[in-house]
C-alpha cells in the first residue's frame, strides 16, 4: 500500500489517498470529491484508490481597503 495527497482538480481540496491492490470481490464504484461533488479517480492501473478528506480548498485572503465615500 502507498500514500499520497490528491487535490481535487475543480475545487482544490485536499485528500491524502491510499493506493491498493485490487481483489476479485473488489467493486467499481463512482468516486466523488465531498466538498464539490466532482468526479475523482476510483483505479490508477491495477491499484484501487481510497480518498480521506483533509479540508476544503484554502481560501484566498482579501485585504480590504477602506472606502471613503465623496460627499
């Protein structure tokens, strides 16, 4: 078994996955990112893949100017 992290390509969140290999009861099923819904990769070759959620994508900071108003 190996480890890695997967960042979600349409939102950036981040997941660490596991790879294993397959067995002859294992079932393909539809892998779906939880903060986004979009699809992920369920097999990499021969390997089955497992996502553990870490966090949602980190947002970007905005500094706010103040706003002065004419009159």
């Amino acid at each position: 078994m190996t480890t890695g992290l997967f960042t979600c390509p349409t939102c950036n969140a981040l997941y660490q996955v596991v790879k294993g290999e397959c067995g002859p009861e294992t079932v393909d099923r539809k892998v779906t990112c939880c903060a986004c819904g979009a699809p992920m990769p369920n097999r990499e070759g021969k390997f089955l893949l497992k996502y553990f959620w870490l966090r949602n994508a980190a947002r970007r900071s905005q500094k706010r100017g103040t706003h002065k108003s004419a009159r």
